[in-house]
C-alpha cells in the first residue's frame, strides 16, 4: 500500500496546479461522496468498481475544468 499511497499523492499534487480554475464549479460534498466510495472500493479490493468509481470521478474533474477554461477564454475574448 505505501507504493500506492505514494501514486495517489504524486497524481494529487499533479492535478494541485489545476484544481484552482474549476474548484468553484465543484460539488464538494459529491466529491467526499465518491472519495469514500472509492476508498470502500479500494478496501473491498473490488478492482472493476475501483477502475469505474475512478473513470466517473475522473469524468467530472475533466468536465469542471473543461468549463473553467471555456469560461476563461470566452471572457477574455469579450
């Protein structure tokens, strides 16, 4: 687990650069929802529900930032 704890905190610290443009399109209590249900995934080593809680998650912060920039560039072209 500690080689895994040590991805998942390179991978978060990756994405820190980028979570200012679109925190504030976020749903934060949807998003402790589905922390806890991958972390009750990862625990249950259910991986296929892991990989699908993740691809979901993953989704939303793609579509959040998606937005943010769409936002950003639309307002900087008025």
């Amino acid at each position: 687990m500690a080689r895994t704890k040590r991805i998942v905190t390179q991978l978060y610290n990756t994405a820190d650069a980028y979570r200012p443009l679109y925190v504030h399109l976020m749903d934060l209590s949807k998003v402790n929802s589905e922390h806890i249900l991958l972390t009750e995934a990862m625990a249950a080593r259910d991986v296929e529900e892991v990989v699908a809680l993740n691809h979901e998650h993953r989704s939303h912060a793609i579509d959040h930032l998606t937005r943010a920039l769409t936002e950003e560039q639309a307002g900087s072209v008025s």
